[in-house]
C-alpha cells in the first residue's frame, strides 16, 4: 500500500509543477522588446549573369517549334557590372511548354556562398508567360534560408542606365523572404 502512495504522491507532484511552470514561465509571458525583433521580411536585390569563359567551344542550342527547354548555369553577383562580387550561383530547367507548365521540374536554384548566407532557394517556375518581368514563387531553402518563403521577380536588367560592360542576357533579382517563427525551433 505505501508503494502505490509514494507512486500517486510522486505522479501528483509532478503534474503540479508542470502546470505551475507553464503558468508562471516568465517566457510565456514575456512580450518582445522593439529593439530585438527582426524584421518578418528579409529582401535580397542581386544579379544573374552568364559567366565569364575566355574562349567559348560550346555550339548554339537549335531552337524548334515543337519543344523547347532553358538549362543554365549562371552566377550570382551583387551588381549588375562584369566585375561585382559573385555571391552564388543560379541553376536552373524550366520547360516553358504549355503541357510542363505545372511540372515539378521548372525550378530555379539560387545557392549562396558568402559570410553573411550560406545556403540555396528553390523558386518555383510555374507560371512563365514569357514577359520582361517574371513573379515566381520562393517555395524553399537551405542553410541560412531554411523554410523560406516568399516570392522573388526576375527582369531583364535595364542596360540604359547602366555601364556599358553590362552583359544583355543579364536579369536582376530582387528576392522577398519571410521565415517561420524561429522561436519555435527546438534546439538539438
């Protein structure tokens, strides 16, 4: 009999202080301070350009009526100049065919190599019409970027208005990112 006391006695006082420390956590209660909160979106303005190769004995791709595919390898960089810092790379295969338009296959690779990012996106291609100016859907990240969703627009760089070493297979990418509550994250 003193066994099973001790054992509902234990069990009782256990569950008690569980729900005084939910009650009493100073962390429940504890509203963010103004100063240490981030901003919810984060925005990255960057550049895709073909890289530089000095001499080139890649053949053209032959363009037909009937299907057609955009495979690349690009890098990433700052500026839109020849000469700006390369922060990643940007690959990607999208099939702008009517029947792929939903494929899981049309999917942009951004990854980033620097000190301040670490990691890679996946932006979505779903829906590309063709136009000067694309809005893709960010679906998800690594590393730094892990969970990111967002949306990122992709336009033919403006070469009025900029030097004249700028590439014309140029686009500019200006990237809208929000992160799930990384309060919530159980640490390991």
């Amino acid at each position: 009999m003193l066994p099973r006391v001790i054992f509902c006695t234990t069990v009782s006082l256990a569950i008690l202080a569980v729900i005084l420390l939910a009650l009493l956590s100073p962390m429940s209660h504890k509203k963010p301070s103004k100063n240490n909160t981030k901003p919810p979106w984060l925005a990255l303005s960057l550049y895709i350009q073909q890289p530089q190769v000095a001499s080139s004995n890649t053949q053209p791709v032959t363009k037909s009526d009937d299907a057609e595919a955009f495979i690349f390898h690009h890098m990433l960089t700052e500026g839109p100049e020849n000469t700006s810092r390369v922060v990643g790379k940007a690959q990607g295969f999208i099939v702008p065919v009517e029947q792929f338009a939903h494929s899981a296959f049309n999917i942009i690779y951004l990854s980033f190599d620097t000190k301040e990012y670490s990691g890679s996106l996946s932006v979505e291609a779903k829906h590309v019409a063709h136009k000067d100016r694309e809005e893709l859907t960010v679906v998800g990240g690594t590393g730094s970027f892990a969970f990111a969703r967002g949306f990122a627009v992709f336009a033919q760089a403006d070469h009025t208005q900029l030097p004249t070493d700028v590439d014309a297979s140029t686009y500019h990418v200006k990237l809208q990112l929000r992160f799930p509550n990384r309060s919530q994250i159980i640490p390991l």
